[in-house]
C-alpha cells in the first residue's frame, strides 16, 4: 500500500471485497502471505480475521541458463 494511501481504509476495503467475492464463487478459505516485517499489514490482516499458521515458504530462483 502506498504510504500516502495507509490508514484509509483501502487496504480493509479491498480485503473485504475480495473475501466476499470469494465467498460467493464458494471458496472455503483465503490464504495470504505477509513478510513479518509488514508489521502494519499484519496487524490489518489480524484485524479483518486471518490466524497466523505456522507453515514453511520455499523459494528456489532459477536462472536462465539451467533451463536450457
């Protein structure tokens, strides 16, 4: 979110408009990733009812030349 942009509520808006969409196309659940030094977009998440999981993320960059 652009800093000029924090604290309006636009965040929560368009979490909530893509959480009710998903709720009529049927989804169980949402999942989302946040960096934890995200501390405000966290909080936001905690706020609008997401529960921290403890999980794993692996990232394997692959470059160019081992595709070929």
């Amino acid at each position: 979110m652009d800093e000029g942009a924090r604290g309006l509520g636009v965040g929560a808006a368009l979490t909530n408009a893509a959480a009710a969409e998903a709720q009529r196309q049927g989804v169980r659940s949402l999942d989302l990733t946040s960096r934890p030094s995200r501390e405000a977009a966290n909080a936001l998440y905690r706020k609008l009812g997401f529960q921290l999981r403890e999980t794993n993320v692996y990232r394997r960059l692959i470059k160019e030349d081992e595709l070929e």
